[in-house]
C-alpha cells in the first residue's frame, strides 16, 4: 500500500515557481504547471544543488547553476550536463491538499 503525505496546499503553489519541502528528509520540488502537479527530488543529479530555485517551462525544471534540464514527468534530463535522472514521485490531490508518496514512479 503506497502512504501519502500531505506537503502543501495547493494554494501555496503558484504556476511554474517550485516549491521546496522535506518528506522523512527527502528534499522534493513541488510544482504547478500546465494544470497538474508534479514532485521531483530537488537535488540535481549533476551538480548537487537545488532544483527548487530553477525555473519551470513546458513540463520541464531545469537547474539555476549549468542548466541541465529535468522533465517533471519522468525525472529523466534532457539538457547536459546532467545525464543521470532524479527521482520523481507519486502525487495526489485531496480538496486543497497536495500528498506525495516517497515511492518512486517508474
């Protein structure tokens, strides 16, 4: 059984600015763009810093420091420098509550 966790409220999130929570310690972007929301861990797999402080454009975050571009769906980069995925994770949305499973999607 997949546990969810409330993170925020969905009126704590603006269209296309992340934002960063810890779940159990685990640094998640948060984000709303293109009416969904996604939660993806927030550190690059490059560079080690944080997503959360990118910017967001067409289902996409892509990191403040080399650019390296993350799709918000799947975790999997598709600008260099960074080559390897982040994790992404399950959402749910109940009333105004937005809930992220640390289970990773595949």
């Amino acid at each position: 059984m997949t546990l969810f966790v409330r993170v925020c409220g969905l009126g704590e999130l603006e269209e296309d600015t992340p934002k960063r929570v810890e779940l159990d310690g685990t640094p998640i972007s948060v984000v709303r763009t293109e009416g969904e929301v996604f939660a993806i861990n927030d550190i690059c797999s490059h560079a080690n810093v944080s997503l959360s402080e990118g910017e967001v454009d067409d289902c996409h975050i892509e990191c403040w420091l080399h650019g390296s571009r993350f799709d918000l769906r799947s975790g999997k980069p598709d600008a260099l420098p960074a080559t390897r995925p982040v994790p992404v994770y399950p959402v749910k949305i109940e009333g105004d509550d937005v809930l992220v499973s640390l289970t990773q999607e595949s």
